[in-house]
C-alpha cells in the first residue's frame, strides 16, 4: 500500500482530478519561479478554469456550491503533489466574509467574475506592523465622507497583493477610545485595487525565506465608495472571525498535503538509496523519523476531518480547527525534517525541491495564526483557564 495515498473520502474523484492538474506543473515549474520571487500565473489560472477556486461559490454565482471539505481536499492535493497553493488559497477563505456578510448587490457583483476568473479576490489586509496579532490595535482609519470612506494606515504582509484585482480590508473606523468593546468599531471593506493604486494606494513586496508574494501596503488618503463596506459599519472584527475556523482547517489541510510529500519522498529515497550495502531505510535511525512523521499527520488528518465534518454540518468546531491548524502544520514540519535528514546532503540540493517545500512549510507555524496563539485559543476557550493576553 502507497502510505501517502488518500483515505476514502467522498471527494476522491476530485482528489485525482486535481492531481492530474497538478502534474503539468513539475518540480522546474515551481523551482524557477521560487528563484525569481515569481507568481505561478499559468498554474493559478489552471486552477480557475477548472473551477477549484471558485469551489465555494454558490452556484446560483457560477461556482460549484461545494463544501468546506471539498475546498480542503484541492489543497490537499495541491501541496501533495508538490506544488504550493499559497498563491491562492485565499480565495476559499476570504469569500466567506462576502458569502455571509456581503450585500445582494456585492455578492452580484463580485462573485460571478471571480467564479469565472476575471478577477481574482486574493488580497487579504488585516495584519499591521505594529499590531501584529494584536489584531484590535491596528491603526489604519477608514473615515466616512459622503460617499466614501478615505483610507489611511499601513498593512504588511498582505499576501498576493500585487496579484489580486480584490482586497478584503479590516479598518477601524470608530477610534479604539470610543467604543465600549476593542473588538467593536473594526470594519470590512472591498477594495478595488486596480482603480485604487496610484491613487492612495502603494504596494511594496517583501523578499521572504520562501516564494510567497507576501507585501507591505499603503494606503494615503485611498477613497472607498461607501458601497464598498462589508456588512455593518463596526462589525468587521466579528465577520473576520467567522471565518478563521475555514482558515485553519483549510490551512491544515495543506499542512497535511506537504506532510503527505515529504514522507512520500522520503519513502522512496529509503527504499533506494544503497550506503553501507543496504537501503538505508533498513536502518531504523532512519525509518523511525518518517513512521513517526507519518503517525503525526494521520493523528492530524483525523482532527482536521472531524472539524470540516462540523464545519460542513454548521455546528461550531473552533476547538477541531484550532487543534487541527496545530498539529498539521506540527506534523508537516516533522515530516519535512525527517525529508531532509533521509536525503542527506540531496535534501538541500535545489533540484530535489526538498528543501523549497521546507522552506514553504515552515510559514505556517507562524502564519496565518502562531501555534502559541492556537494554544491560548486551546488554553482558554476549551479548557477554562484564564486569558493570558
Ligand atoms: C509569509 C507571510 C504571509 C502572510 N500573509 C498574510 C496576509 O495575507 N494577510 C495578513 O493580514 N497577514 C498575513 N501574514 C501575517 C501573519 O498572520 C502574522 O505574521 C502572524 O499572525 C503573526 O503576527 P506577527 O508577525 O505580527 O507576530 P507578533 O504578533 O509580533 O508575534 C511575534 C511572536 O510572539 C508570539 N506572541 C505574541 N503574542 C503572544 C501571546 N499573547 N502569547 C504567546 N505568544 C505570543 C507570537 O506567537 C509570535 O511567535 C503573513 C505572514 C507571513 C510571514
């Protein structure tokens, strides 16, 4: 039996579609483009013709109306395969602001040409230099003007921004001092962010460890039509939250999808690779890493499946999404560890993509939430104990 094939799941025929896809863009693909800091442009519109990323998209706007679990097995696959859905696995988690808390006349707007892939809803702005994950402290002001709201502040690390024709922006647009709840007084808005650069609006990319098109972004005076604010002015912060559960699980999921690469790769490579006149996955020093990578991701996979079954049911699985975005990105790490060590000096060769997709794994005990910042979630809301932060 192949360890790293997928369980029965009921989006197996999915699964082998998006693998099929997945093999037109080989290791030289995403190497070249990992040297130049580039956008997988080709492999994303593959993605969008086929109809993946438009996956949750009712189908009354043109998508394929599919649950969460469905979205999770694309990126699964994705990063199985050894390609890297970071440049737009966004889509599926920023349109469920829109989905839930968009207008008609948003949802009309905006969803059928992202369905059909003539704009791209990639750019997420929430994450500030000062802020940090103290997200209730961000700076940047939305102030209403007739109209408009004029826009002023600084994001960072706001992923595919040079990429995306759409970005959801969280602002503040009561001051902190004035409402009762720091959580109250946050707004989300739809910039369009082609009409808006150059007119209050600067993106400066940053150069990071791994290809993730991640940038600084600025915004001086931007006018946003009114038209343009998310459900109810204040409320942002709350709509932003309702989607971190499909955020995790659908970041688990690729956590697991890496996690499945490395111990596939690793696998093969001790079965062939003869030192001392036998394979060295023979040697248990270095099949113990890799049986126990492996159990790590099975034990994730688990969580995560129980927490998209809930999600997919509308009961609440933050406990499932959390644990789940912690011990899959933990098990992907093991896995890529485990990799390396089973190639030797190989697993820093550019040319195994070893250590490309080791680099690219390593993001998510960080992002889009800290492991510690999951253990808090853990620690407070379902064990009881007191808010440390
Ligand atoms: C490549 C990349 C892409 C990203 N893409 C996006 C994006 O598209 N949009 C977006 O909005 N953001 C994005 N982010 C931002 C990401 O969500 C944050 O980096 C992450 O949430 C951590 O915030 P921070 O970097 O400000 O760290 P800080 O908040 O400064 O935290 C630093 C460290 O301190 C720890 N820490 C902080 N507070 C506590 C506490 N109370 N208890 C224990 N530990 C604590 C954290 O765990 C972390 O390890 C991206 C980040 C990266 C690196």
């Amino acid at each position: 039996m192949d360890p790293v094939a997928p369980a029965t799941d009921p989006h197996g025929e999915i699964r082998d579609a998006v693998r099929q896809l997945c093999a037109n863009f080989p290791g030289e693909y995403w190497r070249l483009l990992d040297a130049q800091r580039g956008y997988p442009t080709e492999f994303v519109a593959a993605l969008t013709e086929a109809g993946y990323l438009a996956a949750l998209i009712p189908e009354e706007y043109g998508g394929s109306g599919l649950p969460l679990s469905a979205a999770a097995a694309i990126l699964e696959e994705v990063q199985a395969s050894g390609c890297n859905g970071g440049a737009c696995h966004a889509q599926m988690y920023i349109m469920g602001t829109i989905l839930r808390h968009g207008s008609k006349a948003q949802k009309q707007k905006y969803l059928p040409p992202i369905a059909a892939g003539k704009l791209r809803l990639q750019a997420f702005g929430v994450t500030e230099p000062t802020s940090g994950t103290d997200t209730t402290s961000l700076r940047t002001r939305a102030e209403r003007q007739g109209e408009h709201y004029v826009v002023n502040g600084q994001k960072i690390w706001t992923s595919r921004a040079e990429h995306s024709d759409l970005m959801l922006l969280l602002a503040r647009t009561t001051p902190r001092e004035a409402v009762r709840k720091k959580t109250d007084g946050l707004s989300t808005f739809i910039v369009e962010m082609g009409e808006a650069l150059g007119k209050g609006l600067t993106i400066r990319p940053i150069r990071t460890m791994m290809n993730h098109n991640s940038c600084e972004v600025f915004f001086d005076n931007l006018r946003v039509p009114a038209a343009n604010l998310v459900g109810e002015e204040g409320r942002g912060f709350r709509y932003i939250l309702d989607g971190m559960n499909a955020e995790r699980l659908l970041i688990a999921a690729e956590c697991i999808g890496d996690a499945k690469w490395f111990i596939g790769k690793a696998c093969a490579y001790a079965r062939e690779r003869v030192v001392f006149g036998h394979p060295i996955g023979r040697n248990q020093g270095v099949q113990f890493p890799i049986a126990r990578a492996y159990a790590e991701m099975r034990a994730a996979e688990a969580v995560v499946r129980q927490g998209l079954a809930k999600f997919d049911a509308g009961l609440p699985c933050g406990e499932e999404a959390n644990m789940g975005k912690l011990l899959a990105a933990a098990a992907s790490w093991a896995a890529g560890e485990a990799c390396v060590n089973t190639h030797g000096g190989f697993g820093f060769a550019e040319e195994y993509d070893i250590e490309r997709k080791f680099r690219e794994t390593r993001l998510y005990q960080v992002a889009p939430i800290s492991t510690n910042l999951i253990l808090s979630y853990i620690g407070e809301h379902v064990l009881g104990m007191p808010r440390s932060y």
